[in-house]
C-alpha cells in the first residue's frame, strides 16, 4: 500500500491494555446478515493493535467476555431506545451470564458507525469495561464534494490526482474502499465524485457508457452507509439527446430528465441525487430560459423524487461580468437577492446549498445572510475543506476554528439562540433535509491531502458535521492521538500548532476581512491588484487615504440583509468586529482602532508578527523529530520550510504596497521596500 491512512493507522497498543482487550476481542458474535465489512474492521483492529485474530460467530455465546454486534430488532435483549437511521449504541452489561460489549443500532450503517466509533474510543484510552455511549447525528446530510475531472485532474485540488477517475474512467480498486472507509470513520454519508463544472466530458457520466461502473462504485460505498451523488450539467438534454431546449417548463425537457433518474436508479437503487451549479459563472440554468432557480430545481426535483433523491441546487449566483467601474453592484448581496425572493418555492426534496460566506470561501467573510434569511426552504451549509485561498495545502491553516466560529453564529432570526448550527441540524426552522457539505481536499498523495497536517481539516469536517456542538479542543486532541498516538510532546506541540494557523495565516495575508488580494486564476500568492480591475466583483478599491468596500446602508446596503442586530452592529464602524472592518467599511489608514494603533500600522504590525509565528511553528515541530514517524516529519517540515518564504513574500509585497499607496512608513523602522 503506497499511501497511509490518516487516522485510522492501527497501531499496537500498550501491552496492558492489549492484554485486556484480548479476553474481548477474542469472540465476537455478529448478528447481521452479509456482515462483511464489520468483520474485516474489526479483525483489521484486533490483529494491528491487540495482536490477535478473533473468532466470528452468528449466535449468542457462552462466554465470559465477548462482543455482541446486532441491530436492535435482532437482539436478545430488548431495549427502548430510538436511535434513528444513523444512531448507534455501544454498552457493556451482563445478560446470560457473561459480559457483553454491545454495538447496536437500527440499520446496518448505524453498526458501522458504531464499530468504527468503538475503536476510537478504546484507542483514545477510554475504559471498554465501563462503556455507555449513545450516539446520533444532528444533521441528516453530511456530504464531500469532489471537484474532480474524469481526465484525472482536480479544480482547486492540491494533494495529487483523482482517486475517482484517469482518462475518462473511473478507478476503482483498494484505495476506494480505504476512502470509503476513512469518511465512514468520521460520519461521512454522501459523497459527489465530480467538479461541480460539469464540462465537456463530464456531461457523459449520467449517461449509460457510465453508469454499470458507477453501480460498481457505489456498491462500495453502500457498504459503509455512503451514498455517491453527481453533479450534473442542467443542459443535460441539450448535450446528450439533442433537444433545442433545456427549459425546465418544457415537457419534453421534463420526461428526458424522469427517464434518465429512472435509469440511473436501476442501475444505483439508493442513488443520492444531483448537485447543480446553474446561472453561476457561465454553466447554464434555468436563467437563460426565462424560468427561475425554483422553477429548474423543482422540475429537477420531481424527477428524483419517485426514488428518493434529492437535488442539492448552488446559491453561488452572482454577476461575474461585473464593470470595476460599477459602484452599485455588490457581489456579496448576490446570493441574498438571488434567493431570499424564492423562500418556500422550492419542492421538499431541494436543498439549497450556501457558502459560509456571501464571497468565495476568503481566510474571513462574514456568516452568509441566507441563513435566517430562509426560513421555509432546505439548507446546507457549504464549507472548503480544500485550501484555495488559505494556502493550498503548502501553508498549514486548520479551519476549525473558523468553522467553529460559524456554527456559533447567531443569526437572530427567531431571536436569540438562532444559531447557524441550529439551522443546518433543521430544529430551528423544522426543516428535515438539512446539512453540511465540505468542499474536499483528497487525492491520491500518499497522504491524502498533500499536507499531512491538512488530514485535520477532513477530520474535523466530518466531526462537526456529525456533531455541531463538539468542542473544537476536543476534535483536535481526537486526531492527534489517533493520527500520532498519546506522546504529550506531540499533542502539545501540533495543538498549538493548529489552533493558531488560521489566525497566523489571516495576519500575513489579508486581515480584517479583506479578502481577494491573490494571484488571479490559481489564487495562490500575493497580488494585491490581481483582481481590483476585473470582471469578478471582488474589490477593494484602496487609493492613498483609505480602503475598503462601504457595504452599510449608507453604501451598497449590504448589512440590510441581516437581522437586527447584526445589521445595526456591522452598520457602525465603532461597533463592527474589527475582524470584518475592511468588509463592512471604507476605512482611512490614520483610524484608531481599539488597540489605539492606527489601521495601517496594524496592517504593517499583523503581516511581521504573521511571519514571526511561522517560525515558531517550524521551531515547535523540529522539537517532534524521532516522536513522529520519519516520513511525516520530513514532509511536514519541507513545507514548513515552504510556508515560511511564502509567508515572507505576502509579508513584504503587502507592506510595500500599502507602504508606496500612501507613503507612511512603518512606526517601528523595520525593512519595508520603497
């Protein structure tokens, strides 16, 4: 095997534990049909870590120790719990004069979950003999979207090549099932294989020269309580019957496409559905034929419907032919605007998909206004696990925090408490198909993400999408321990490490939401003008006294969007959070901020204290050499290394910009270039 497995790495445990864990692990009875997946981790386990093989039986025993493994129907034991569709029980007790570890739950993937969650929890250090947990997940959608090409390639991918396609097939073999594995670990039930894009020949794969090795794929997948969806080109029929219309009010455009769901789902019974990037950045919609985004999702929708899919529809709709020269448009009111007006249009099996943020995904944005805005339609939260614009997995920046600061989010829009986490989980406005979808950073490096600390970012996507109300501190502590084993040194060293990268990164890059000051196309470097004269709506307009976008009620009117308070708060450049200033306000370079420090010199003073971090980074993982295995070290080290010249340069190229713009020097003396 030519690549490792992140955090499912068993290693061998320590001799006492192992020798507890013998008496249990040495017979384990399964009480499920077709249990081979069950088997297979478990054995996997007890040979690496414990250092037995355990023995399989399809009955109850009479045996002093052993592990039950069961849905709850076929137990015997009778228990009262409602677990759902996803929810699972681990629980050690006595019952027929033996010890039993019990995992149960009311469908096959539920045990799955169970299984996979049993073995964290022992690895972790937690007590088998006391065991008690009951687990369910709090949003019913928990999804990666995949931005890869059937030429093998990756649209913002940094870790390698597809581990989905090469040469327009799709690869199937161990490393799909190691995949399957790794995201059932973490909770992971939806997987769409496929850029967003749909070009070229992309557009194909809905059709039948794709879709007996889709079967295939997903029968994988099905095994480990993972659905595959694809995204779809909505001129599908255009493209692949001929029609002169893609019309979504058109009948014939209607039967195409409930002909084509018939035919995938008799080839994938439990398909998932379609996600759809319509009238966004030149992919074709339901716009160029007069209709609007409810009108093509909903036609979409009832196709699926009869099977059980459900379309996942893109609120990344914005004007991307925008003149630089055009004050009134603001991209960041795009989305609000686009669908706020069609709130309780859409069918019930059409979930709106919406970026944390009204941008693209910048180190800070503020929490999108969609959510609370909508408050009769499905909603998932969309977040990118993927680092383009924070580093592209050379710069180590852990999101979770971000993340985090989201879900925490209190959108006040059934008052105080509404938080985004409360929205995506359906209880604040009793929506059922609600979630979250991770724009993934997986390819087919040896370690999966390119940089192997970015393994944490996957892990903590899929925690939080499983649980919203998990502590961040406790998600990282999970991963290091199960990525590096209990060494103190490591936790404490690669904790640090984490939890202060993605404010280390802000700093040296674009602090108080500033965003976009990137090379164009590739968007890694620093550019300060790279996007200020384009088509794309994404400036900041700096002359020689101030900079920043006015998006209050004085200006675009962007803050309107939100509910009170928030729209009272970001209207006030004395209230707003100096974390999105440059968002919400045009702001002089000579403002005090809080700090009593004028905005300029703190721009100056954030990108030297940025670069000082990274080098206390790469000194707190140089102190982890022959405490981590040899050849993450290394890897991790050169891009360290790599981070802290890059780091340099955004230092340096903003400074000397802001620095040449308006000819204030740096309060403290330090090199700034003329």
């Amino acid at each position: 095997m030519d690549y490792r497995m992140c955090w499912l790495e068993y290693r061998g445990l320590p001799a006492d534990v192992a020798k507890k864990l013998k008496d249990w692990f040495s017979s384990v009875s399964i009480l499920e049909p077709g249990s081979s997946v069950l088997k297979d981790e478990i054995r996997r386990f007890s040979e690496r870590s414990i250092g037995i093989t355990p023995g399989f039986y399809s009955r109850p025993l009479k045996k002093e120790k052993y592990i039950m493994v069961g849905r709850l129907e076929s137990l015997p034991i009778k228990f009262d719990e409602n677990l759902g569709e996803e929810g699972f029980m681990l629980r050690t007790l006595e019952w027929n004069g033996s010890k039993i570890l019990l995992v149960t739950g009311e469908t096959k993937k539920a045990l799955v979950y169970g299984i996979f969650d049993l073995m964290k929890i022992i690895r972790l250090g937690e007590d088998i003999e006391k065991m008690n947990v009951l687990e369910k997940p709090k949003a019913k959608f928990r999804m990666l979207n995949h931005c890869d090409n059937l030429d093998g390639t990756i649209e913002r991918g940094y870790a390698g090549n597809s581990i989905f396609f090469k040469d327009n097939r799709i690869i199937i073999n161990q490393r799909t099932k190691d995949y399957a594995r790794l995201l059932a670990s973490i909770g992971i039930n939806g997987v769409v294989i496929n850029n967003v894009n749909v070009k070229k020949r992309e557009v194909y794969l809905i059709d039948s020269i794709y879709l007996k090795r889709l079967k295939k794929l997903a029968d994988i997948f099905r095994e480990y309580g993972i659905k595959i969806y694809l995204s779809i080109n909505f001129a599908s029929p255009v493209y692949l019957r001929g029609l002169d219309t893609a019309d979504p009010l058109d009948e014939r455009v209607a039967h195409w496409w409930r002909e084509k769901a018939r035919e995938i789902y008799d080839h994938i019974p439990d398909f998932g559905g379609f996600l759809v990037k319509a009238d966004s950045e030149f992919n074709p919609g339901p716009h160029m034929f007069g209709r609007t985004h409810a009108e093509g999702a909903n036609m979409l929708a009832r196709a699926l419907a009869p099977f059980g899919g459900v379309v996942i529809w893109r609120a990344f709709v914005y004007n991307c032919l925008q003149d630089w020269r055009d004050y009134k448009t603001d991209r960041a009111k795009a989305a609000y605007d686009n669908f706020k007006p069609l709130d309780g249009q859409f069918d019930d099996n059409v979930i709106i998909q919406i970026k944390y943020g009204p941008m693209d995904f910048q180190v800070r944005e503020p929490v999108n206004p969609l959510f609370g805005g909508m408050e009769r339609t499905n909603q998932i939260l969309e977040l990118q696990i993927t680092q383009e614009y924070t580093g592209q997995q050379i710069h180590l920046c852990f999101l979770g925090n971000l993340w985090k600061e989201i879900l925490e989010f209190d959108t006040f829009a059934k008052g105080e408490g509404s938080y985004v986490k409360r929205i995506v989980d359906g209880t604040l406005f009793d929506r059922k198909n609600n979630g979250f979808a991770g724009v993934s950073n997986v390819g087919d490096s040896v370690n999966w993400t390119g940089h192997d600390l970015a393994q944490a970012n996957l892990y903590a996507f899929g925690r939080l999408a499983w649980n919203p109300d998990e502590e961040i501190e406790r998600i990282v502590e999970e991963w290091i321990k199960l990525t590096f084993g209990d060494d103190e040194k490591v936790l404490e060293n690669v904790s640090y490490m984490l939890m202060k990268s993605h404010r280390t990164y802000e700093k040296y890059t674009t602090p108080f939401g500033l965003g976009w000051m990137v090379n164009p196309g590739h968007h890694y470097g620093p550019n300060p003008e790279g996007y200020e004269y384009s088509k794309w709506g994404t400036y900041h307009r700096a002359n020689w006294e101030a900079i920043g976008v006015d998006r209050t009620s004085r200006g675009t009117g962007y803050t309107l969007q939100y509910h009170s308070p928030w729209k009272e708060i970001y209207d006030d450049i004395n209230t707003c959070p100096e974390d999105l200033l440059l968002f919400f306000h045009r702001v002089r370079y000579d403002h005090r901020l809080k700090s009593g420090k004028t905005l300029l010199q703190t721009i100056y003073d954030l990108h030297f204290e940025g670069v000082e971090e990274v080098e206390e980074f790469i000194k707190k993982w140089e102190e982890l050499k022959d405490r981590v295995p040899p050849d993450i070290f290394e890897r991790v080290k050169e891009r360290l290394h790599m981070q802290l010249e890059h780091a340099k340069e955004w230092r340096d190229v903003i400074n000397t910009y802001f620095y040449r713009r308006t000819g204030i020097p740096d309060e403290k003396g330090r090199k700034i270039y003329p």
